[in-house]
C-alpha cells in the first residue's frame, strides 16, 4: 500500500518532455530555409541532414553554429478565461543554447570524408516556483551529444551515397515535488487525517531530483540524385537510438515538527522519520529511446539565383509509447519499477524553403514550417507540453572570400494545447498552454581548395 501511494507520487510528469526534437537549429544557414536542405546543401551541414549531398561540395568546407532558443509558454487552467494572465504559471524565460559543428573534405571525384558534431534531441524547462503543477514538472533538461564520422561516395555524375556511425551521449535531469503527507498518510493510518491536513502545501513537499546518462549507437544513411541540370533530390533515414539512462534519485527533505501536522510530539512515526525512510537517496534506471527519422526533399532552380525546396519528414516517436523508472529502494521496498503510458504518435514535418542570391556576397533566405506534435492530449503533461508549431524563417548569409557568415531566426507559433491531468495523489491540472518561441542563430563557415 505504501509503495502504490508512493508510486502514484512519482510517476506522472517524469517524462523527459514532449516532441524534444531539435532539428532546425544544426545550422545557420540551413535554419534560413526552414531546415530543407536535404536535396540542396547549404554548406558542411549536409553532413547531418543528408551525408549523401556532401558530394556536393568540393574542397574541404567547416562550418560552426550556435542557437538562442527562448521559449515563453503559459499554463491557463480551465477555470479562468482563455486569456493568459500576468500571474499564470510560465516556463522557459532563460536562453537555450545549442551549438553544432561539422568537417567535410572531399577526395577526388568518388568520395569524401566527414565528422558532425550535433546535439538534434534536446529539451530545457523550468516553471515557476511553487506552482500548482510542481507535482507533475517543475525542471526537466534534456542533452544529447551525436559524433558522426561520415563517409559519401559517388556511384556516378547523378548518384551519390553517404553513411555514418552515430556515437551518442544523452543526460538527463527532472526534478519535481512530491505531495509527502499523503505518503505520509498511508505509511501511518492512524495519523493519517493529521498528516492529510498539510498535503497541497509547498513547505511540506519532498523535492526530487533523478539524473542518469547513457551512451549508444546508431546510424544515417543518405541518397542524392541529381535531375537535370535545375532538379535534385535527397533521402536520408537515421536510426532510433536508445539510451539505458543510470544515475541517482535524490530528495531534500523538509525538517518537520509534530506540530506541523496538529497532533501531539511522541503520538507516533514522526514525518522527519517517514520522509527519510520512504524516500532516501538510491540509484535509478530509464530507458529512453530517441526516434528513427525519413526525411525526403526536392530541390528546383528556376533560375542561377533562385533556389526552391520543399522536404517531408517522418519522426518515428511511437518508439515512446511508456516511461518506467526502476528505483534501488523506494518506501522500504528494493527494485521498484513504476510506469506510465506517453502513447506518443509518429508525426509529420512539411518544410518549405527559398534561397535568392542578390549579389556575389549577399544571399537572402526564408521559409516555412508545419511540425505536427506527437503528443496525445490525454497524456500531455508540463514536463515539456509540445504542440502543433507554424514555423517562419528568414536569414542572410555573406561571403567574404572564402568565408561566409550566415545569421538566422525562426519565430515558432504553438498552437493551444490542452491537458487534463488528474490524480489524486498530485492533484488535478486541467487547462492548456499557449506559447512561442524564438530561435536565433549565428554561423561561420569557410572552405579551402
């Protein structure tokens, strides 16, 4: 009984977020076009959205970015309006930063050689203090390292092949409260109505921190193909990769006086007591899997300035269809595995994206993005709440010899997302959340003959 109490404690909201994909911001350039370069590459960056096309580019290309994600999102309970309000709960305020670089050279006419450094899965939120929702997410970030070396190779003047082996770190951390007195209250019945008495306060909550990471492998594979002289065409399929994620379960744990919960000192097992045993330090383990992708592009030149492409991509995050936790020791039992279902679907990306060239320096980008949420509404929770996004991009890259700097910025439009948590054990969170978000981007690039 106490370990089903303690369970229904810590299961919910300890996902490591929602739709956690960061695929625009692997490079300046490419973020310009809303991310559809997989026919047509921008620069070195082909090495992630299609090894094939880096046959594309001759010489030896290097290219470095780095990204500003701030994302402003705001919880509505249902009990109000549909306007937020300045004292609506809000996460993600502070800047993201997410970096990633690459190296291609090519080797004669046949082959080319190359190594992406990228960090494409990712997530970081952090609600406000002492919300009502502190029982399902107060802090989840999200890390995920790819190490590819990359080989292309060309089967002829309009078919190349690309492939690479992923090496990938991934870390995470969640940390949340837990509504101690009602675990309190199932470890001591005959307290319990005193103990329930201080449940759904903030001073009486055990805050609890898991981290754990993992490394893995996988791979990417790629196909171009060039139609002409003004058609090409890109497919590039990466694997799952999944991650048995080991670390530790954490809490800090309130000093608590009898007194707190209205019943005489030496009447029974103190809370002080409950708290250190039901919950102590322990090692923990988690899989997560981080999902297989296809994307598809092609790319037309109307003219030797103008540049059209259009991509569709697969995101295959039924992979994450349940998160269970097994815990060392958990409410005075070892071993303890808790589960929930995510159900998560596999979802869809349409990217349009231009380029123009306006001199020999200057080149003017911009597009446009539909990314379809994975999230079902009965399982969306605060840990990340994901949601349908319109994309916009724009972009300018300048060249300078061999040197080019290119400058991005995407403004993401969620739609309202709702979610109906309830439990009661965490309390119930009905509502949604509305939001945006802004990317900045910033690239160097150079090549050498």
């Amino acid at each position: 009984m106490i370990v089903a109490a303690t369970l229904m404690t810590l299961v919910t909201g300890a996902a490591q977020g929602a739709g956690f994909q960061a695929y625009f911001e692997q490079g300046a350039a490419t973020m310009g076009r809303a991310a559809a370069t997989v026919a047509h590459p921008c620069g070195a960056d082909a090495l992630f959205f299609n090894p094939a096309a880096a046959m594309q580019l001759d010489g030896t290309h290097c290219a470095a970015t780095i990204n500003g994600l701030v994302q402003m999102t705001q919880y509505i309970p249902h009990a109000q309006d549909t306007e937020p309000r300045a004292t609506d709960p809000r996460l993600g305020r502070e800047p993201t930063t997410i970096p990633a670089a690459y190296l291609a050279h090519r080797m004669g006419r046949r082959w080319s050689l190359g190594l992406a450094l990228n960090t494409p899965y990712g997530a970081a939120t952090e609600w406000d203090s002492g919300w009502a929702g502190r029982y399902y997410a107060d802090y989840t970030n999200l890390r995920s390292l790819y190490a590819a070396p990359t080989l292309a190779w060309a089967l002829g003047d309009r078919v190349s092949l690309g492939a690479a082996l992923l090496a990938v770190w991934g870390d995470a951390r969640i940390e949340r409260a837990i509504n101690a007195p009602l675990v309190f209250a199932s470890a001591a019945p005959d307290l319990a109505t005193a103990y329930m008495s201080g449940a759904f306060s903030a001073p009486n909550d055990v805050q609890m921190q898991l981290s754990g990471d993992d490394w893995s492998w996988g791979g990417r594979l790629g196909c171009h193909l060039r139609l002409g002289q003004r058609w090409q065409a890109g497919l590039c399929y990466q694997s799952a990769v999944r991650l048995d994620l080991r670390g530790r379960a954490t809490y800090d744990r309130p000093s608590y006086a009898d007194a707190d919960f209205a019943h005489e000192p030496g009447t029974g097992a103190t809370a002080t007591q409950l708290a250190a045993a039901l919950f102590p330090d322990t090692d923990i383990e988690t899989a997560l899997t981080l999902p297989p992708t296809v994307a598809a592009g092609l790319a037309y030149e109307p003219s030797p300035r103008l540049l059209l492409e259009t991509n569709l991509m697969w995101t295959g995050w039924s992979h994450y269809d349940s998160l269970s936790v097994t815990y060392g020791s958990l409410a005075g039992e070892q071993n303890v595995r808790s589960g929930t279902p995510k159900l998560w679907e596999d979802s869809f990306t349409l990217r349009i994206g231009a380029a123009y060239t306006l001199s020999e320096r200057l080149t003017y980008r911009a597009g446009y993005a539909f990314d379809q949420s994975p999230i079902p509404d009965a399982t969306r929770d605060p840990s990340l709440p994901g949601s349908d996004r319109h994309d916009l991009t724009t972009g300018i890259g300048y060249r300078l010899g061999d040197w080019q700097l290119d400058l991005a910025y995407l403004y993401a439009m969620l739609a309202d997302s709702p979610s109906e948590q309830r439990s009661a054990m965490s309390g119930d969170l009905v509502g949604g959340y509305q939001g945006s978000a802004h990317v900045f981007a910033a690239g160097v690039a150079r090549s050498f003959d």
